[in-house]
C-alpha cells in the first residue's frame, strides 16, 4: 500500500498527504497543497466516484477530507492493486477537474505539481 500511495502526493495536486501504518492508509485531500487548506466536497467527490465502481470507503479526519483505507486481510494482491486503481482514477478525475477550474491549480502541469 505505501509504494503505490507515496506517488500520489507529488503526482495529483489535490493529494496533500498520506500516511501508512501496516495494511492501513490514509489520502489526504485538499484545496491548496502549498496552505494544507483541507477540502471535504473533493473527499466525498472522490468517494462517490469509487464507490459508484465498486470498492467501499469510508471519510475520516477532522474535516472529513480525507479517505481511510483498511483492506481485509483475506483480499489478494490482485483485488488490493485493483481497488486501488479504482480509487486513483476517482483522485485523477477530481484533480483533472480542479486544474482546469481553479486559479491556483493552473501553474500546475496537466497532472503534477513540480
């Protein structure tokens, strides 16, 4: 889970960190990564859209932004990799959607922040 989450940060604006301990993760989302300002609608855009394609998540933080993951232990490596493809491509449309709206994404490459 680590080595597939850690990328995320650097590749999607909107990711402002994650956090693994074991099997369990945590993908912070936020309006500004440079301010850390947290933005719950991008967390609940990101959960109905995976979830609409079949993986269950769940909110958590103190501002609802962010997304807890906790696999069972029984799930094989196939079915972890594919729910988290689901999930990256619902973070994928979320930031692809805010680079091309807001300001202080449009700095920002099509998909990264440098």
């Amino acid at each position: 889970v680590k080595k597939k989450l850690r990328p995320w940060t650097k590749t999607y604006c909107v990711v402002g960190m994650v956090a693994t301990t074991r099997a369990m993760g945590l993908v912070e989302l936020v309006k500004d990564k440079n301010k850390k300002e947290a933005e719950m609608e991008i967390a609940l855009e990101v959960l109905k859209d995976a979830v609409s394609n079949g993986i269950s998540l769940i909110r958590a933080g103190l501002y609802s932004n962010c997304i807890r993951l906790l696999p069972p232990i029984v799930m094989t490596d196939e079915q972890l990799h594919e729910g988290l493809k689901v999930l990256e491509n619902a973070i994928e449309k979320a930031n692809e959607k805010r680079i091309n709206r807001l300001p202080i994404y449009r700095n920002h490459s099509q998909r990264s922040i440098q």
